[in-house]
C-alpha cells in the first residue's frame, strides 16, 4: 500500500512538471496581428476572471457585455471579429469582457452560464440578460438595443468593404 501510494505522488509530481513546460500561448507570427481580421479590436476586450471582476464589471460606469467562453469552443473563435469590431465603434459607450467559463466556474455557475458562447450584459452593476449561442454582428447589435446599448456604426469610407 506504501509503494502504491508513493507512486501516485511521484505521478503527480511528474505530471504537474509537465503541466508547467506546456503553454496555452499561440505566439503571433507573420500571417496574424493587424494582418489577420479576426484580431483587429481584440486588446480592447479585457480578460477578466474572479478577482477582476467587481471592479470591471459591477462597478463600471457604462454597460458591460461579457462573453463567457473556452479556450476549445470553435464558435466562440468565430465570434473574435464580431465583438473586436463592437469593441472599437463602441468605444465610451460599452465595455466588452471575455471570462474564461473553466477557469471561473463560480461565476459561471452564479450566471446560470449552461453553454458557450453566452453573452451576459450589465448595466449599473445587475444582470440585464444574457443568450447563448453564436451571432452575427447585426444580431449582437439588435440585442444590445433591446436594453438601450446603441453601439454608432463606423463611417464607411469609399475604399472600403462597407462602402
């Protein structure tokens, strides 16, 4: 029993070696950064967890959207262009979060978060409502109005693709 047990700590203590060498970091190569769509807005979507999240989410002045998502969850990575876009045009009128739904699983758990992506929006510190699922942006827009949050749409300029 002695040996067993001796085993399962050796195991353990190899196995979180281990865990502590790999890394969850994609490093940006050539092909991503402002070259790649997907990414353009992404620094101004926070990342916060449980110990951020009063004083960025609660006690914030404007209203928040928070998308709770995984790191494997494939719609919520199709969901990166919609939200970076929001994010820029919505500058001083919301504020937009992404918590990690494993690492954070009581405010997951507190938010009834049943699958992701779900979007929770808040304004003055409660819970306006929340949907789950993937959309597009004139979905996520038609949402946010439904509380009041009217994100201005950019100019399109005679070059670009919206123009």
């Amino acid at each position: 029993m002695k040996e067993i047990v001796i085993g399962f700590i050796i195991a353990l203590v190899i196995g979180a070696a281990w865990n502590g060498m790999r890394t969850n970091v994609q490093p940006l190569g050539a092909e991503q950064g402002a070259m790649q769509p997907g990414l353009v807005g992404q620094e101004l979507i926070a990342e916060v967890d449980e110990g951020m999240f009063q004083g960025y989410v609660m006690d914030a002045h404007e209203p928040v959207l928070v998308e709770f998502y995984t790191d494997t969850c494939s719609i919520c990575k199709t969901m990166a262009p919609v939200l970076g876009k929001l994010a820029i045009q919505g500058q001083n009128v919301i504020r937009l979060c992404k918590i990690n739904a494993e690492k954070n699983q009581s405010l997951a758990e507190k938010y009834n978060i049943q699958g992701v992506p779900t979007f929770v929006l808040f304004k003055d510190g409660t819970m306006q409502d929340s949907t789950a699922g993937g959309m597009n942006e004139d979905e996520m827009r038609a949402w946010l109005i439904n509380y009041g949050v009217e994100i201005p749409r950019a100019e399109a300029s005679p070059g670009s693709p919206e123009g």
